[in-house]
C-alpha cells in the first residue's frame, strides 16, 4: 500500500489528538455513568422509603409524636437493667 508523504504527515499531526481526546472522554462516560447508578439507587431508595410511610399512613399508623409517658415507657425497655453494663 503506498501513500504519499502529505497523508502520512497528515495522520501523524492528527492522530494522537484524536487518540487522546477520545480516551479522555471514555474515561468521562465511565464516571458519568457510575454517577448516573448511584442517582438511580438513590432515587430507588427514596421511593422504597416514601412508598413504606404511605402504606404506614394508609394504615392509620404513620408516624407521630409520642406522648411523655409512651416516651418514658420506649426509654425504659431500651436502657440497659440495672448492674448490665451498657453495650
């Protein structure tokens, strides 16, 4: 195959900046598209966690301040009994 000196000259100037500008953006598509899985399990999270609230309201629970002595009772049985050391 026989090429003339000019077309030789002319990938050679323009070659390697092609190489290299088409490495660096792959290496931007990589990181764009973890970044883009970890927005979409972060989403997937939020809409497990808003969907889990819905269901708790829809079936009247929810949640709710807790009144001093529900409060008391829940402080109670996750403290420690007396003479355990606590964990």
């Amino acid at each position: 195959m026989r090429c003339k000196l000019r077309t030789l000259l002319i990938v050679l100037a323009l070659g390697p900046p092609v190489l290299a500008g088409a490495w660096w953006s792959w290496g931007q598509y990589g990181e764009w598209r973890e970044r883009r899985a970890r927005e979409r399990e972060a989403a997937e999270y939020a809409d497990a966690i808003r969907s889990l609230f819905k269901a708790m309201e829809s079936q009247g629970g929810g949640l709710r301040r807790l009144s001093p002595e529900e409060s008391a009772r829940m402080k109670a049985m996750l403290e420690p009994p007396a003479g355990e050391p606590a964990p």
